[in-house]
C-alpha cells in the first residue's frame, strides 16, 4: 500500500511516500480502505520527534481516518453495528497516513449521512477531543459560557459548534480579525483578536463580569495565570495542549477563592475501552446533530495525499480555518 512516513525527526520535508505492507486486522479491530485522512497537531510533533507512539502502534502518522471497512471478524462487525464495504471514520492512534488503516471496532463510527469521505475524515480527532474535555470532563451547561482558546483551528471550530447547539454561550480568541469574522460565521456570539485585544479584559465584560464557566485551552505557559483572572466562580479550565510551554505560575489564592478546577488530558494513550464510551456518546448524541445539519465540517484544503508536507507546513503556518485533510483518491 502506498504511505506517508517521517523518514527522521524534522521539518515538514521529512514526509515522505512509501510503500509498506498492507495491515492486518487483529481481534477487536477492523481493516479499512482509506479514502481521506486528517492532519492534526499531534502528526506535527510526531514529525519533529517530540510525540512518541504508543507501544505497538504503528509509526506512520495520522489520528483520524475515513474510508469503507475492508476486513475484521463477523464478531467485531457486529459488535460495532457494521458490515463489509460500510463507509466509517474512525479515531486511530497512529497509521492514518496510508491506504489501509487498522481501527479498534469500537472507535469506528458510521460516516454521518450526507458528508463525504473528506468531511468524514476531519471528525474524529477533533470531535472525540472537545466532547471529552469540554462536556465529559468539564461538564460544560446549557445556559454557561465557554471560552475556546484559538477559535478557528481544528478543535476550536468543533468545540464552538457543538458548545452552541446545546445551548451555550462561546467567546473564541483567533489571530486576526479575518479568523475572527470566520468564527462568529460559524456561530460563535464573540470573537477575541487576542493579537489587539486583552482577551482577560473582553471575556469580563461580555460576561457582565462573571467569567467564563468553562475555558478550553491549547497554549497553556502563561495564558493559565491570566484564564484564570477572566473565569466564573466554580470554573472549569480545561487543558489539552501546550503550544505556549509547559511552565505556568499561577494564583492559588484565586483558584482557592473561585473554587476553580484546572484539568488536563492526552486521548492517544487512553484505552479502547475509554474511547469506545466517547464513540458511543458522539454516535448518539453528536452525529444527529451532524445528519441534521445543526453542525457543518469545516474544510479549509485538501492535499493529495503525497503532498503531505505542503499540509504540514500549512498547519504551522497557523492561517487555516477549520481542517486540513489528506486524500488518497
């Protein structure tokens, strides 16, 4: 089969085709046909070396997929609801970038009625990550206030749709005023041009100086101190990068007096199991919202799949809106 492979730790050069042995199907997984393949930050850090794969997972990039099942025992189809030839997405923990992906059967989903594969395929990783932190973890409520640290990226454009359709309020923070505009489009009821704006200032007073109940944050260093400063009484940040550094000092006296919880998370590394309970959740409660088109894929460009590099460097370049995505047509 044909393959993106980091040929050595590096710029986004290091990306190259290949020809590897077709995968095999293990009990618990399925085998599928890859049609389109998505391009996260994580594939950016497993590029440079600074992402290691899980034990036993294969070191080809790539988190997410779609495509049609192509193999698996009759018991793990059933198991997830699916027969051969069915049209999926499914979140992986690396071996996206290639024609045949494995999959465990309970992280394929259905691809949601009227998307194509491409839309397909910029779904798991994004929506498994934001309904896991933001409503599972940090329980964000009808009626509270999410604040989403750069809005228009992948993750920040499935967090404020989906914070949206039950029933939140969102303010975003994006680069510029374009990004910005884009993200209000989208639903969004504030934008934050974090580059002009204070966004500690902004959140207080479009919150009537409340704060934000739930802040989801991707840069982490010092944005922690200052969420901290714009978030409710009772708050709930909730980490799942560390794009501005891994060192932060903060208030604990602010977080004692508001009552705040500051959680962080990594999905790659959890179980089957875990992620199996997120893929049923999204299947019932995410994917008719998706069918209904409450919540729409944000496409920004699709590569052909040997143009992996040219994808990479548009993800660092950080002037996309929504995501990028691999096609194996």
């Amino acid at each position: 089969m044909r393959a993106i492979e980091i040929t050595a730790p590096g710029g986004p050069e290091v990306l190259q085709p290949c020809e590897r042995p077709q995968p095999a199907a293990r009990a618990g997984e399925l085998l599928i046909a890859v049609q389109a393949s998505g391009v996260n930050r994580p594939d950016v850090l497993q590029r440079k070396g600074l992402y290691p794969m899980p034990p036993g997972v294969s070191d080809l990039p790539g988190l997410e997929v779609a495509g049609t099942v192509a193999g698996g025992a009759p018991e793990d189809l059933a198991a997830a609801g699916l027969a051969l030839g069915d049209a999926v997405c499914a979140l992986v923990a690396g071996g996206g970038y290639a024609e045949f992906c494995v999959a465990p059967a309970g992280q394929c989903l259905p691809v949601p009625k009227g998307l194509n594969m491409v839309q397909a395929a910029s779904l798991p990783e994004t929506f498994f990550t934001v309904w896991q932190n933001v409503f599972h973890i940090a329980r964000l409520q009808p009626g509270e206030t999410l604040l989403v640290q750069g809005g228009s990226s992948g993750i920040g454009v499935a967090a404020l749709q989906l914070a949206k359709a039950f029933g939140s309020q969102v303010i975003v923070t994006a680069g510029s005023d374009e990004k910005c505009a884009a993200c209000v489009a989208l639903g969004a009821d504030h934008a934050i041009n974090y580059r002009t704006q204070d966004f500690v200032a902004e959140t207080r007073r479009l919150t009537g100086g409340l704060g934000a109940n739930v802040v989801l944050d991707m840069v982490a260093g010092d944005y922690i101190a200052r969420e901290l400063q714009c978030m409710a009484d009772d708050g709930r940040l909730a980490l799942i990068a560390v794009q501005g550094g891994t060192a932060s000092a903060i208030d604990a006296g602010l977080v004692l007096r508001k009552r705040l919880a500051i959680t962080g998370s990594t999905l790659r590394p959890r179980s089957v199991a875990y992620k199996t309970v997120l893929a049923q959740a999204l299947k019932q409660q995410v994917w008719p919202l998706i069918e209904a088109g409450r919540i729409q894929p944000v496409i920004h460009q699709v590569f052909p799949a040997a143009q992996a590099a040219e994808a990479h460097r548009l993800m660092e370049s950080s002037t996309h809106v929504g995501k990028i995505v691999l096609s194996w047509a």
